[in-house]
C-alpha cells in the first residue's frame, strides 16, 4: 500500500456482496442497478426536473415557481410554494383508504398498547394545534418539546408543524442544564413536557427537570404537561398547565396553515466537537421532499407495512423517520417508548413477533449489545415477519451486519445501511434494497440528487480506495439552512474549507466500484508513525474476534510514532479476560489490518461510554488513556459509572 500521510489509509478488505433477492427486487419500486443509475443520472444532471416530480407527490396549498435558488450556501428549495407538513402527513391521507389505518402503534415501556388512526391522530392534532394557539403560541413561535417517546410526542411535532411554530424536541435523556441551554439559544416560550417517563423500570422525572431548568427565569412563560406516569410533580401557578384539562376548552377544527416553503420546520441541538450545541435549522418544503422520497425508496415502504425505526424522536431519526417520513408516505410507524433490554434483553424481538413489525431500522451499537446478551434471547421469538433491515448512526462493522442479516433477518432481509447526519436531514448515502448489492459495513452508494466524493486536503478527489475527506457537491432538499442564530458558524464549519461543498467532518474512501466505506470522524483519525488510520476499521477488526462485543480505539500520543494505538475492548457474555487474550486480539489485528494498526494496548472494559444516542465518546477515551482525568463536557454521557470503572486501574 502506497503511503501518503497527507490522506486516511484504509486497510478493510470487506469482500462478501449481497446481492438484491430476486423476490425482493421483482416487487421493488427502484428493480436493478441499471434503474438505480439511470435515476440517479437524472437527478444529478437535471436535478429541479427529478425534484419536482417527486415534490407532485405531496400536497401543495400553492405550487412553487422556481425548484432551486443556489447561492452559496444557501439554499432555497421549491421558491414561492406553500404548503403544510402535518396536512401532508395527516389530511392528505383523509380522503382516501387510509383514514381509516394505524397511523401509529405505541407500546410503552410497562406494556400498554395504543392505537392511532390517521383520523384519530389528525384530530388530536387539530386539537392539541388548537391548544398551543390558546396559549398564544403562534406562527415562527419557538417551542422545546421534552417527551418520552409516546403518541404525545408526534402530536406536539405535528401541531407545532399544523401552525408553523418552530419546535426543537430536547431528548427526554438530557439534565435541566442541557433543557436551559436550549431554551436559551432558540429563544422559545413555550415547553411541552410530561410529569415522567419510564426508563428501565424507573421513573425519569421529567417535569422536575423542567422546573430546574426554568428556575430563576427563562424566555419560556408556559408549560404544557402531559400526565404519563402520575408520579408527583409540582405545578407553578400561572405558568404550567395541564396537557388533558386545556383539551376541554379546544374543538377540534383546526386548518392547516398555507406555509412558505422556507418557513422553519425546526431546530434540533447536535453535540459539536467541541463547546457548544449547535441549533440545526430546518425548514419545510425541502424536508418534506427529502424525507418523503427516502422512506420511499430506501425503506421501499408499503402501505401495508408497519415500520419500526428504534430511535428516540429527540434525535434526527427520530424526527424523519419515526414521524415525518412514514407519516408523509401514509404508512403504519410503531413507535417503543422504553429500553430494549426491559424487561429482559428480548424485548425488541417480542414486540417484533406481537406487532408483526416488517421493517426494523436501528442502530448499530444496539446491534453489537444484542450480540453481547446472546443469541438464545433472538432464538426465543418468530421474526418472520421482517422483510427488511437497516442501520444508521456509525460505521456498522461487517461482523456485527452479518449478525444482523443472519439472526434477525434469517438471510433474507435486505440490510440497508444507511449514511447521514442531523444537518442533511435526510439519508444521503445507502443501498436501496432491491438494486443495489450490499457489502457488509459499506453504505454503498449515493442517494438521489446526492453528490459525495472523497477528498484530499485540496479538494481533489482521490482514487479508488483511498482514504480523505468525505464532502458533498452541491445542495439537497433537505439539508440545513444554517446554524441558527450563528450563520458565520454555519459558513465556517459547512463550507470554508472547499468552495460550494459541504463537508460532512467524517472520512470515508470508495472502493473500485465507487461504493463508500465510511472509517469515522476526522476528528477521530489515528496518525501512527506518519499513517493516517480511521478508528472504524481496527474497531471492526477488533469486532470481528469471535470473544469480542464491542471495542473503542483512540490514539495517545507517543513520543516515537506520534501517537500509539489503544484499544478499549468489551467482551462477549461469559468471555474471562486474561492477558493471553490481549495478545490475541492483538495478533488479530495485525493479520486483518497490518502491523502498523495493531493496537500497543488493549484494555478490557466492562462497557465503553456513549452518548445518549449511542455514539462512542472516543474524546473521554482518549483522555482516559493518556492517564488524563477527564476534564471535557460529559453532559451527553448515558452512564456515569462506566467512566469511573475505566478510570480504575485495572488487576
Ligand atoms: C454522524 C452523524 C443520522 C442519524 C443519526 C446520527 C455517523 C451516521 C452512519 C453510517 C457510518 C454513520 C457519521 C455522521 N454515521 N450514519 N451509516 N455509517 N457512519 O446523526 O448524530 O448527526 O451523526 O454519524 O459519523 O457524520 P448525527
């Protein structure tokens, strides 16, 4: 291999392909490679024709007059249309079949069911939208919304969306600190919120953690509960009110607002490297557009399907793909209000043999935990029902996709794995199930109307397997109008570095067949001994050792190589960890990826720390092994105590 320590080598020789069942792609909407490149082609080449057919779709309370208006970078999309989001996702369905179909199957943490028909989840929209005008939360308004993942949730979105109030879901996992951050970036004046949620058998005390954040005085003069739990909770006169007692004074008529198609959606919070969250503004035409066409074609969604993506709807996948996108295709979205392993470690595959769940979208690091409690907890249920899979939030590694393909898909089920982020909005890059062949731990190949290439520090594309920056060329639908409130942040962190291209912050290569291989953030990238190495693939080596569940790599800085590698290790269930297995690993390494990555330490873990949403925090680690007391912001940390166990020394 050709050493050139200006770009990320890349050392993954994934070579297993899948191709598209015949079965599958027979019924597919997108049936071979040679469709997919042939729409692709399009879209790229004639993007505002191949936008616009897709925008014809949805509903439009007034058609647009020009598809795209590009000014570097900013983008308007679809100039001069109205519309609204939750009559797409909700009053175009009334008028035909659909109104009378699950909308949304929940199931909370203790076990009760609901149900919502499109009817019914449209009234309560209307409603609940009627609520929030009563207490004078009108149009551009911004309002927090902190809720568990429960029906409440989507009716929130829906009705701040019924009313153009801009919401901003702060995940039900964050501490008041984080609530008050928020509130106090957006400006919002309102919150919505439930006394508790329940998480692993407990109670979160939602509503308390309101009240701390809201303590001395924000920008927010009402809070809207929703009685969950019935734990006990304080109500402040003049400022909360009850969720179910505003209801009495509301009907349920409601028009949906004709909205500029650039009117902001949303903010969503995203964790930046460093310091400060960033306020992720999206708006509503775009979106819809881009959210409607993935689930589509990504997910090839049916209208007898039921979709279960696991995300908490405080996270991005959340917003398109738990509510707006099933919701905007007519589809049946369950949503799970709990943990996976509550009561016991088989929860998902239960709810999956009960509901007769056809379509699973998860993340890969409830994937590898799955692998860690053992097989025999997937083996206990009927999954027969799936006909397809998907992952999104991390480079999967190819050993944890073949579990997933083989336990949970019975080899059968299309993996789709599926690349993007917060700012796009939408899935960018990933297979679409009955065209284009899969290979374990590669998202394969652009989405339509998306224009990636990977990079080297000028800006000039590199070939085929070779390591750099993954950028975007252009703009989409969906993708961010700016940072809110900090638009030089937005030009700085997006688009200084290569002129009208969006950096994404991840590196990736793409093999011989142009498909990509994401290896992790930049930011994580190893520099031993003048190699570049992304963490993705000695992690995945790593992942692929038959005693091995889960594994975390970062550099420490040494004075002969620059930096060493060290490898943080969680094993399988039963596995003991003994020095002869540290050696072992290593040589694994060394025989999958090369010397130069073979890790110098490897340190077992009981568990590795992670953000809520699931992400490794590589930055912890990194000062953990370079015998640094952690010192950075560990507010998005999910588990305490597992900083502490690894700060421990170990014997
Ligand atoms: C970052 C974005 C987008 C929804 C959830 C995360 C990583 C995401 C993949 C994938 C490799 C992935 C990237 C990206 N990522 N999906 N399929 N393969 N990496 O949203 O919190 O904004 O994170 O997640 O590093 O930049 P997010």
């Amino acid at each position: 291999m050709k050493i050139d320590n200006r770009n990320i080598e890349s050392h993954l020789k994934e070579k297993r392909v899948f191709k598209p069942a015949k079965e599958f792609a027979r019924k597919a909407r997108i049936k071979n490679l040679a469709q997919y490149r042939r729409m692709y082609r399009e879209s790229i080449r004639q993007p505002d024709k191949f936008w616009s057919r897709e925008a014809k779709e949805l509903s439009w309370q007034k058609r647009w007059r020009k598809v795209l208006e590009w000014k570097a970078p900013f983008a308007k999309w679809f100039i001069g249309g109205k519309l609204n989001l939750s009559a797409n996702c909700l009053d175009r369905h009334l008028t035909t079949h659909r109104r009378n179909k699950a909308a949304i199957l929940w199931e909370g943490e203790p076990g009760e069911k609901r149900t919502l028909t499109y009817q019914q989840l449209h009234r309560e929209v209307c409603r609940f939208a009627n609520v929030l005008k009563r207490n004078k939360i009108g149009k551009g308004r911004r309002v927090i919304i902190y809720l568990p993942t429960i029906p409440e949730a989507a009716i929130a979105m829906l009705a701040c969306a019924r009313i153009g109030a801009v919401h901003s879901v702060v995940f039900g996992g964050f501490s008041a600190d984080s609530i008050r951050d928020r509130i106090h970036d957006s400006g919002a004046i309102a919150l919505i919120t439930a006394d508790g949620s329940y998480r692993r058998g407990g109670i979160v005390p939602l509503k308390k953690n309101v009240d701390d954040a809201l303590r001395g005085g924000t920008s927010v003069k009402r809070v809207i509960v929703f009685q969950r739990a019935h734990n006990e909770i304080h109500m402040e006169e003049g400022r909360d009110v009850w969720w179910h007692r505003e209801l009495e004074y509301v009907d349920d008529n409601c028009p949906p607002a004709a909205l500029d198609s650039e009117h902001p959606l949303y903010i969503l919070y995203t964790s930046g490297s460093t310091g400060k969250p960033k306020g992720i503004l999206h708006t509503t035409g775009g979106y819809l557009v881009g959210i409607y066409s993935t689930t589509k074609y990504v997910f090839d969604i049916r209208d007898e399907d039921i979709f279960w993506c696991t995300a908490d709807v405080g996270w991005v996948t959340g917003h398109s793909y738990v509510v707006y996108g099933p919701l905007a295709n007519g589809a049946t979205t369950f949503m799970y209000e709990g943990a996976p392993n509550w009561p016991e470690p088989d929860r998902f595959w239960k709810i999956i043999e009960q509901n007769r769940i056809n379509i699973l979208y998860t993340a890969p690091t409830a994937i590898r935990a799955f692998i860690r409690w053992g097989d025999q907890w997937v083996k206990k249920h009927d999954l027969s029902s799936l006909r397809l899979l998907g992952t999104v939030g991390e480079p999967i590694n190819p050993e944890a996709w073949i579990w997933y393909h083989k336990n949970i898909g019975g080899e059968h089920c299309p993996v789709v794995d599926t690349w993007w982020q917060t700012e796009t909005g939408a899935i960018m890059i990933t297979p679409l199930p009955g065209a284009i062949p899969t290979k374990p731990g590669s998202a394969t190949l652009p989405f339509f109307g998306v224009d990636p290439a990977v990079v080297d520090p000028n800006g000039k594309e590199v070939g085929a397997n070779v390591g750099g920056k993954l950028i975007i060329r252009g703009p989409w639908p969906s993708m961010l109008r700016t940072i809110y409130r900090d638009t030089e942040r937005y030009k700085k962190q997006y688009w200084s570095e290569y002129k009208e291209n969006y950096v994404t912050g991840d590196g990736a290569r793409r093999d011989e067949d142009g498909y990509f291989w994401i290896v992790g953030r930049i930011d994580d990238v190893l520099n031993v001994a003048g190699h570049r190495l992304g963490t993705s693939e000695i992690e995945s080596a790593l992942v692929s050792h038959v005693r091995v569940a889960e594994a975390a790599v970062v550099g420490r800085p040494d004075e002969l190589k620059g930096q060493s590698v060290v490898a943080f290790v969680t094993l399988k269930s039963g596995v003991d960890a003994s020095n002869d297995l540290k050696g072992e690993l290593r040589d694994h390494v060394g025989v999958h990826i090369g010397a130069i990555a073979k890790p110098d330490e490897v340190r077992f873990a009981e568990a590795l720390p992670k953000t809520r949403s699931g992400k490794i925090m590589r930055r912890l680690l990194k000062e953990i092994a370079s015998g640094a007391k952690v010192s950075g912001d560990t507010t998005t940390l999910e588990d305490f105590s597992v900083l502490t166990k690894l700060a421990e020394p170990e014997e």
